[in-house]
C-alpha cells in the first residue's frame, strides 16, 4: 500500500488573511478617495507615509498568507484523517472517521467569489475550527465526501463481519442444566440496563434495535483500535481479510438522488409569508444605531423630532411605511437565505443545499434527528401551509435544519416518511379542557392591563387608544387554548402550541432526557397539570398547558418505560407521583 500523501489547500488561500483585514483599510481607503475628489495631492510627506504603511503591511499579509498555506496539510489514511497546522506553533489533529458526523460543504462570500469550498468536519463535543478546511476546491470536497462515505460503509462491513463471527461461536448450546439460569440472569440484566440502554440510544441518535441494524443505519459509529495487521484484538483473520478486499476510492461519482428541489415561485412566495420581522428589525436597528453615531447631533434631533411630519397620516403612517418595508426586507433576506434550496439522498445521508451569496450544503443521518417541527404562520395557516425544521444533534448541540420552507400540511406525512421515516405526522387527540381557558385569559388579561397602564400614563389621553388591545389579547388567548393539545401514540409525542404561530412538535421517547410535571394550586383544585420534555439540547423544549390530570398522567407512564409499551397498556396499580 502506497504512503499516504499531505494534501495542501488551494492556493488562493494565501490572499485570506489579506481579505479578512481589507475592513480595517476601509477607513484609510475612504480618506484617499476624499483627498482626491477634492483635488488634493498625495505627493506629501504624510502620504507617502501611509502609502508606504499599507504597502507593507499587504506584503506581511500576503507573506504570512502563504506561511499558512505552507504550513497547512491534511492526510488522508485508512481510518482518519490528519490535520497539521501552526506557522509559529505545530498542532496536529487526527480525527477518525468513526467519530465523524459528517463532512459539511460551506461556501462563504469569499469563497463563493473565488469559486473554492470550505469543508468542516463535524465530531462530537466539537465546536472550534479544527477540524475545517478553509479553501478547497469543489472537486476535492466531492472526493473528501466520497472518502468518508467510503470508509465508513468499510467499518460497518467490518463490524457486521465481527459480529456474525461472534454470534456464531455464540450458537454453541451450554449445558442444559444451566439453561433456566441462564435466561434468568440475563433478563435480569437486560431490565436493569434498560435506562442505560435508553441513554446510549438517545447520544447515537438510535432506538432500540440490534447493533448490526444500528451499524447500517448510521453514519457515525465508534470504531474500535485496528493493529497494523489490520485485525482487532480477539477478533478471527477472516475479519481482516474481508476488509482487505473493500476498494480504495475512487473518482467514480457517487449517484445522489433528489429528494425535492424549491421552484422560484415556491420560494417567493414563501418568503413574503414568512414574516420574519426580527432579522429586518435587528437590521434596522443597526442603521439607525450607525446613523446616530455619524450624523450630527442636532441633526440626528432634528430628523426624529420632523419624521411625523413627513407623510399626511403623521407617525401613524410612517411606521405602517416601516412595517412595510420590513416586510419587503425581510423577504429579500429570506431568498437570499433559501436560494436554491435542494433536499438530495447521497449514500445514507441527506444533504440540504441552499444559499445565493453565502452557500451551504449540510449533511445529516437521519438517525440523528432529535424531534420535527411543523410552524404555521399567521400567513400561511389559513391556507394549509407551513414550514418543516429538522432539529439535529451535532457537535453545536443541536441545529435547527429547513427541511422544507413551505409545504401543504396535507403533504408532510409523505415528506416525513421519504425523509425521517421513523416519525409519522400524527394529529392532536387530546386537547385542554373547556374549564382551563380562564388559565390562559388570565395572563394575557394582567399582561394587557399593564402595558395599558403604561401607555395611559405616558400618552396621557392618546394613550386610551391601548384599550383597544384588550379584545386582541382575549381573542389570542381562545386561540392559544384552542391549538393547545397532545398526541400519545407509541414511541412517539405530538405537542402542539401556539406562542404567535402555531407549532407542532413530533418527539421520539429514545430522544427525551426529562420530563417535568407542574401544577398550581389552582390546577390541582381543577386536575389540572402542565408538562414540559427536554432532549439532549438544551435550546429545544416542549411545553404544554393545563391538560387533563389523567392525559399528563400518561405521558408520565410512556416517559418512564421506554421500551415503546404503549401507556393503555401499562398497570393502573402503578404508582402516581402527580
């Protein structure tokens, strides 16, 4: 077998330091430009100066640009891959493929306008930059992606082999009078680890079902020492044989399947339903907090002071102009966002694509898919459309994933069942009762007369026109308790809420960690409870409101046996802790 080889990045590599300096040479490059608009010459002494200063620092630039390049390598090998890197400082990395996730594809702005790639390898436990390449070519992200896909279907045909060798030593009958022990003892064991098994499901993103069934399923896996022989410890030479005969890879490209790709119209018209005001908010937020520290003081007094005047409606119509315009914006940034997007099959993965100035293409098992969210907007609910998020657990905890930006609801069960087959989109059963409203009116109610009381004493009498915010907190109240509900079928848990859009969560009993039961007194007076689960990630939960005492009570049941019974199925004798 052939050494392996280090591989450096591409070449333009060496101007990245340089263009990730140019914003400081932004205020200098503006000066420049001033002086010679304005007739002004650069034949002075401070001129030459300064052309002198960013003269040399370019060259610093570029000369410590190519002692990176220089100094960057990776090498591929049978089982890992190796990173070395450090112009004053060496570090080496070795990450093995059966600690990978996935390798995900990254386009930048800069990479993008110089037609380079950058892959970051995805471990567990992993957030720094370690494990990225900055700036390969596409052609070379293909074949790294080819690789690991490669080596990985090796180490499962490695394992199963493993596996069937042990299995079949295993078949040699024990003595009879040591049967009945026997099947004792290790129902014993397998009832007292089922919490632990539970566990390891839930870190490798598997449900309960036999380890070669696992091997196959997943793309991550925790691949045991192989000796420079090839061959485990205690493990038959067969096994190295096999794996000797698994071929190297090749630049044959590998068939991907396209699982669903957005048209233009489709994605127009998801993002003028979107309305995802906070990024145009936050946007222009920076504007004015830029225009404040330019523009003059009482000029910047000024502006605020006339802005009412500036169309006949007064501040009325002006921030109904606003909320326009942060419609509009916040549509553009949404296409640029989900330009392109393609959901595609690639081996055993799926791999999500979107982006027009900043491209990414995302790759995931779908055995690590911690729960599935369904959002209707106020937009899109009344014409049965919504959005689909995958939450995913990778080495940033937990990624929220677009899997699909606008759908018809009726046609999730069958994108779920192409996508993430072991959720189903079950409908809500279970739902609060009539006499748990007055629990919802009554936040919305003290919430109202607050912000009222506030207003009132500010605006003095326009202030009166808050009260108008009474029947909109009342109606959003009966809606809320209306979209509230559970569904119990299973392994699975079905939540549905409403903070302003309606939410649907689809849980997997393998991918919840907690569940936390509460009630106040008031509930309890009523039988009333409320529950909230929690996965691996703490950014994700899943909460719900002043159910039926008996319906938390079930959840209860199915939290506390995870084998999948079903909660009818379990004895009432049990103990009640709520």
């Amino acid at each position: 077998m052939s050494e392996p080889v280090e591989k450096h990045l591409h070449k333009l590599y060496i101007l990245f330091p340089l263009a990730g300096s140019i914003k400081s040479f932004i205020p200098l490059i503006i000066l420049f430009g001033l002086k010679i608009i304005n007739g002004g010459s650069l034949k002075s002494t401070l001129g030459y100066w300064i052309a002198a200063g960013i003269t040399a620092v370019v060259l610093l630039l570029i000369i410590y640009g190519w002692l990176q390049w220089r100094r960057l390598v990776y090498v591929l090998e049978d089982n890992k891959i190796v990173i070395r890197r450090g112009v004053f400082f060496r570090e080496e990395l070795s990450i093995y493929t059966g600690r990978i996730h996935s390798m995900n594809m990254e386009q930048p702005l800069l990479q993008r306008i110089l037609g380079l790639t950058q892959v970051k390898i995805d471990t567990p436990g992993k957030t720094d930059d370690g494990g990225k390449l900055p700036a390969i070519s596409g052609a070379e992200a293909e074949r790294l992606q080819r690789w690991l896909r490669e080596r990985t279907a090796a180490g499962a045909a490695q394992d199963r082999t493993k596996e069937s060798y042990i299995e079949g030593k295993a078949n040699v009958l024990p003595d009879p009078a040591t049967w009945q022990n026997n099947d004792v003892i290790e129902t014993a064991a397998n009832d007292g680890a089922s919490n632990s098994n539970s566990t390891a499901a839930l870190i490798t993103g598997n449900e309960e079902k036999p380890e070669s069934t696992r091997r196959e399923y997943e793309i991550s896996r925790d691949a045991s020492p192989i000796n420079s022989a090839g061959k485990a410890e205690g493990v038959n030479t067969a096994v190295s044989s096999h794996s000797a005969m698994i071929p190297e890879s090749s630049d044959v490209p590998e068939e991907r399947t396209v699982l669903l790709q957005l048209s233009a119209g489709r994605l127009l018209l998801a993002a003028l339903t979107s309305l995802n005001l906070s990024l145009a908010l936050a946007f222009a937020a920076g504007v004015f907090s830029l225009a404040d520290d330019i523009l003059p003081k009482n000029l910047y007094a000024k502006l605020f002071q006339e802005a009412g005047h500036f169309l006949p409606g007064g501040w009325v119509a002006l921030i109904a102009l606003a909320l326009v315009l942060a419609w509009l914006l916040s549509a553009v940034l949404y296409t640029i966002k989900y330009a392109g997007f393609t959901v595609e099959r690639v081996g055993k993965q799926i791999a999500v694509t979107c982006g027009l100035l900043e491209r990414k293409q995302m790759f995931f098992s779908p055995q690590r898919v911690q729960a599935v969210s369904v959002k209707e907007g106020l937009l899109r609910q009344p014409f049965g459309y919504g959005e689909v998020k995958l939450h995913v657990l990778t080495s940033e905890s937990d990624k929220n994933l677009m899997l699909h930006p606008l759908i018809p609801m009726k046609d999730i069960a069958a994108l779920l069942e192409r996508i993430v087959p072991q959720y189903t989109a079950d409908t809500v059963d279970t739902v609060p009762p009539r006499r748990a409203l007055w629990l919802y009116l009554r936040l919305e109610v003290l919430l109202t007369t607050a912000a009222c009381i506030g207003l009132i004493w500010y605006f003095k009498t326009p202030g009166l026109w808050s009260l108008l915010l009474f029947p909109v907190s009342i109606l959003w109240a009966i809606l809320t308790h209306k979209d509230a509900g559970i569904a119990l079928r299973g392994k699975q848990l079905t939540i549905r809420s409403r903070l302003i859009t309606r939410t649907t969560q689809y849980i997997r009993r393998p991918q919840v960690i907690s569940l936390k039961v509460s009630g106040t007194r008031r509930q309890r007076r009523n039988n009333l409870r409320s529950f909230e689960v929690s996965l691996i990630s703490s950014q994700y939960d899943g909460k719900i409101y002043s159910l039926e005492q008996s319906a938390v009570e079930a959840v209860w049941k199915w939290f506390r046996h995870p084998k999948g019974t079903h909660y009818t199925e379990i004895s009432a004798s049990e103990s009640n802790p709520l």
